[in-house]
C-alpha cells in the first residue's frame, strides 16, 4: 500500500467520528449564512445566468431611462424617410414605416412590453400562489373546490384565452394586462399546489405540527420556503411567454394602440413591409426573442442553484 | 403509582378507496383496541412486522392522526376532554423522533433554526430560543459552533438523527416517542445513537416510547414491551417475560427468527410462513390462527382478550393461556 491510499483511509475514519477540526472548512470558501445567499452566489457563479441577467437588465434600464437618453421622438414620423435601412447616419436602426427611428421605438417599446411581460406574472402569482398554498395545506374538500375551479380555465389553450378575454373588454392596455393575469392564475395556483402538498407530507411538517405551532407558523417557517424555489421557477419561465401572449394581443389589435410604441405592435404594423426592408421588420421580434430567451436561460440557472443538493 | 402514559382502547380505521364505485367502503383495520400504559421513567418497546400499527399508534398518541376511539391519559389527566390536557399541552409533554432523519429536517433550514422552531412556537423570543438550540445541540453531542449553522445536507446520517433528538427535547418533554428513530442508521452509529438515548433519559429523566422492528434493539433499551401483531397487541410484559418466557407463538416465532451469532444454531426451518393476512379484511378471531401452528376452532370463533398469565404484567391474547377457553392446548 503506497502513501496516499493510506492517508486517505485515514481520513475516511476521521469523517465517521467527527472529531474537532476533522471537518474543517477548506481556507477561502466562506459558509453562506442564508439559504438564500447560497443560491445567489451560485446563480453569480453561473456565466449564462450572469450574462442573460446582464442583457436583460440593460433592455430594462435603457427602458426605464428612454426620456433621458436624447432619443429621437419615437412617435415623430417623416414621410421622406421611410423604412431607412439598418445604419442609416442619425437612425442606428434604419426607420419604420412611417419614418420613425426604430432604436428609439425599440427602447421605448421595451417599457411596456417588459411591464405586460412581468407585471401580468406578478399578480398572478399573489393570487394564484396564495390559492394553491392554502388548497394544498388544507386539502380535502378545499382543495377540491380551488383546484376544479381552476380547471375550468385550464380547458381553454392560453392565447385563446386571453383573446376571448381581451375581445371582450375591449382593445387597450390595461384589458390586456387583467386578460393575461386571468390565463395566468390557473397554471400558478396548480403548481403551487402541487407543491405544496407534497412539501405538507413531509416528515418535517408532521414534526413541526407535533411541536404544537399554529397553521400559519408552520406555513411561515416551513412551508413557505420549500414552495417558493419552484414555483418561481416557473414564473419566470410565465413572464417570457407573457411578453409573447402580449406581443401577440397587440398583433391582433387588442393591446396597445397604435402609435404606441410596443414589440408586438411594431411587429404588426411593419408585418407589411417586410419584403421592402426584411431587417427593420425583424427587429421587434428579435428583441421579443432575446428578452424571453433570457427570462427562461436565467429560470434554468435559478433551477439549479435553488437545489441544495446539488 | 398513575403511570405517566395510559391508553385503554385505541382504535384507528382508515378508508379504502374502493375499487368499483359502488363497492361498499372498505377499511384497514390499522390499529385496532389496543391499551397499555407506561410508567414514569421505563420505557416501554413496541415491537411487530411492519405494517402492525406500531408508527400509527404513534402518530396517535401524537394526534397527529384523530383516533376513532380510545382514552389516553397523560400523567393522569385526560387528553382532549373538557377539563383535561389541550392538545398544546400535550404536544409540549409529548414529542416525537421520525425514522427518516434526513425527511424530518427542513432541507432550508439551518438545524439550530429547526431546533428553536418548537419553542418559538411556544413563545420564547427568538435569541432565547436559538441559545436553547445551540444548548441541546451540546448535549446531543454536536459542538454548536461547528454544527449550528449547517443544512440538513451537510451533515451525515448520525448527526442528523442527533439533531432530531435535540430537536424533539427542545420543549422539555416528559415522554419521547422514537419510532424506528435508528432504524435507518448503520449499526456503529445506532449503537452511538442509542447510548445517547440511554444516557439523555437518565440525565433529563425522561420517559420513552420506542417503536421498532429490530428485536436485540428493543431488548437492549426496554424495560417493557409490547407485541403488535396486525392492529392488535397480542403480548405485553416486561423484557425479561418477553425475551425469556414468551407465551404468545407469534412472539415465539419472532424471537425464533432472530439470527443467532451462535455457528452451532442451525435454523432448520423458518419460525413462521406466508404474510400477515390483508388488515382490510382481518380473519375472524384470532388474526394470528392463519399462521398459527396451534390454531383450532375456537381460535376462528372466539377472538381472545389479552389475558394476564401468572402474578406479573405478563399478559398475552392466546387462547392457549386463556382460562376455560376451550383450546385443547391451554396450559
């Protein structure tokens, strides 16, 4: 037996019985405190999240800050400049149809396609979050009742949905943000749910109520956080097919209006000169792309790093 | 002397699903009118096949599962009645160790946060509740410093089930429920783990009910103890009685079954055929006469009652040790 095959039987030993400093932590790692420090230090170690993270949030702060940024006008039009292509000297992104520069559309656009992409997941994760965790710890009939009831919305495919919805409010924003909050709750209350009544089986919960805690303790402390990590997972992966569904509703003429600036907007109104000037009329798509590739990159990257086991 | 745990009659049915819609509901007779009564101090083994009811009696007696009928009294008082012991109260009295060390933590939590969980939950503030985790921590034998701030995860099988015991003695309990609480573990740990146990129960004077299905375990811990045999118990008595005099042939055959660290012991044929029969449709009678060597007519007709055999706690349900019965074996 050579050296270091001894050395590590040695520690193996060592490892079974833990004696003081046998378990050291190696020099330069540092104990995360938190759960969720853990997941952030890996979600920063991660190159595709990191980079996905990095495109996402300058298209959101160029969004935020479009006023400020010297753009031109987004909504002026010049006749004389129509459809400019890619490069143009004072339009970077050539002109639409009307002869309104695309970049300043573009980043003016983001504001309202990030808005329908994120806010629609946002309230449909309150409600349908709060709907699943309550009918998956209280079960029985409660349970019965939500999770029935949600699947009367479920019969109908997602964009169908939020078509029949908006069509019937109405064309305009605001309709179009409550018809993609309603698509959403079903599917956020159903895996919710799902997890919340697997995570309610576990040993750790039958000993957290054997401790004598109230429902809404257990909840808090034990419940809470095994649910999260998922199901936000899949909201992120919610918010790309959000932006989709809006860019769609806006095609279609049920979301913004024109002369708004907004992707799926753009998307329709240059649909007719695509043969004139191919690039320009791909453009809104490709940032409809870029933007929901990178929310469902970055729910992949948050996938892993939420499991602690790995 | 009121002994610290009575139980008299405990029964627990669950529901079938039912295979065609209209078939009448059937139901497991998981645990079905079973008493006994613990002292102060002992601790008492439940031992049995598994699925006998041994973790559903726990869970009972936990009210993590409603009873369908049956008192328990705790230290006298009784449970869950008008001017007895709330469920709070006895959920502080009482507490309980899972067999799977690693389901039984929250995976989010840091263990010291899963130890002061309980008390919190009773209302000690938070500092005075993580300084009492990191307290019991060093008497389960893990440094705090070290071990307080770490995942269920990051910690081995032993270490967890440690602090699990911690976890369950973080209310001050009277009486420790351990059901199968070493069962997962490999043997050198359990032996660690359960010197721990012997050693917790002396210092903190507690009282110990501990379920299991390995039979030198129960031996080596027990003081009494009590023999499950589908829903039913079928033998009580001290682990002298149990161990040395067995009267039942189903505890007969289980210690028949033990394996031997004796070369000369050949076992020549197996102490007991065939599986415990369904408990959703339990034999008339005694549930053991499908397995029995010993089974007569009476044994079908007549379901026997445990019956106290001789001037100790010794009681058994056979009709063999049961006076005029009828069995032409009684002894």
């Amino acid at each position: 037996m050579n050296a270091p095959e001894a050395q590590r039987i040695t520690l193996k030993f060592d490892a079974l019985t833990p004696a003081p400093g046998a378990m050291e932590v190696p020099v330069g790692v540092m104990l995360p405190r938190t759960y969720w420090q853990t997941v952030g230090v890996r979600l920063a170690r991660d190159p595709y999240t990191a980079a996905c993270a990095f495109i996402l949030l300058a298209i959101a702060g160029a969004a935020v800050l479009a006023p400020w940024l010297g753009l031109p006008d987004p909504a002026a039009t010049n006749a004389a400049q129509r459809l400019l292509p890619v490069g143009s000297s004072g339009h970077l992104l050539g002109t639409d149809e009307l002869g309104r520069d695309m970049l300043s559309r573009l980043i003016h656009g983001g504001r309202l396609s990030l808005t329908m992409g994120v806010l629609p997941v946002a309230v449909a994760l309150a409600i349908g979050g709060t709907l699943g965790l309550v009918a998956g710890f209280i079960g029985g009939r409660t349970n019965m009742l939500v999770m029935r009831l949600t699947d009367v919305l479920y019969a109908f495919p997602s964009i169908l949905l939020a078509v029949a919805i908006a069509g019937s409010l109405g064309a305009g924003v605001g309709n179009a943000l409550l018809a993609i909050t309603i698509v959403f709750i079903p599917p956020i209350t159903r895996v919710t749910e799902s997890v919340t009544t697997q995570v309610r089986a576990m040993d750790f919960v039958e000993a957290a109520r054997a401790s004598g805690a109230g429902a809404f303790r257990i909840i808090r402390t034990h419940i809470l956080g095994n649910v999260m990590g998922p199901v936000f997972v899949y909201a992120t992966v919610l918010v790309s097919v959000s932006i989709l569904i809006s860019a769609g509703l806006s095609f279609i003429g049920l979301g913004a209006s024109p002369p708004t600036a907004e992707w799926g907007l753009m998307l329709n109104t240059l649909r007719e000169s695509i043969f004139l000037a191919p690039l320009n009329a791909v453009l809104p798509g490709f940032m409809i792309f870029i933007t929901s590739m990178c929310f469902n990159l970055i729910s992949d990257g948050l996938r892993s790093a939420m499991d602690v086991r790995l | 002397m009121t002994p610290l745990l009575s139980v008299r009659g405990l029964r627990k049915y669950f529901p079938v699903k039912s295979e065609r819609f209209f078939a009448p509901r059937q139901m497991v007779q998981a645990v079905d009118d079973v008493s006994f009564s613990i002292e102060a101090g002992e601790t008492l083994g439940i031992v049995g096949e598994s699925g006998c009811g041994k973790s559903t009696t726990a869970r009972l007696l936990m009210r993590l599962i409603a009873p369908d009928a049956g008192e328990v009294d705790f230290a006298g008082r009784p449970v869950l009645t008008e001017d007895g012991l709330s469920l709070r109260d006895l959920r502080r009295n009482m507490q309980m160790v899972f067999q799977d060390s690693y389901a039984s933590l929250n995976p989010r939590l840091a263990v010291q946060g899963s130890i002061a969980f309980g008390p919190r939950a009773h209302g000690v503030p938070g500092p005075k509740a993580t300084a009492k985790a990191r307290e019991l921590l060093s008497l389960v034998g893990l440094d705090p410093d070290q071990f307080g701030r770490r995942y269920p995860h990051e910690l081995s099988g032993g270490q967890r089930q440690r602090v699990n015991v911690a976890r369950a003695l973080a209310l001050d309990p009277r009486l420790v429920i351990l059901d199968e609480a070493v069962s997962a573990l490999d043997k050198s740990i359990e032996a660690q783990v359960l010197n721990l146990l012997m050693d917790l129960k002396a210092r903190l004077q507690l009282t110990y009910l501990f379920i299991s299905h390995d039979l030198n375990v129960v031996q080596y811990i027990s003081d009494h103890v009590l023999v499950m045999y589908l829903g039913k118990a079928v033998e009580v008595g001290s682990v002298e009685d149990i161990y040395h005099r067995p009267r039942h042939p189903y505890t007969q055959a289980l210690l028949a079954s033990r394996p031997t660290m004796d070369p000369e012991v050949k076992l020549e044929r197996s102490p007991l055929t065939g599986d415990p029969p369904n408990p959703i449709n339990p034999p008339p009678g005694c549930r053991f006469r499908t397995r029995c060597a010993f089974a007569e007519d009476v044994c079908g007709r007549v379901e026997p009652a445990l019956t106290s055999c001789g001037a100790t706690e010794h009681a058994v349900a056979c009709h063999m040790h049961v006076p005029d019965s009828g069995h032409s074996r009684r002894q």
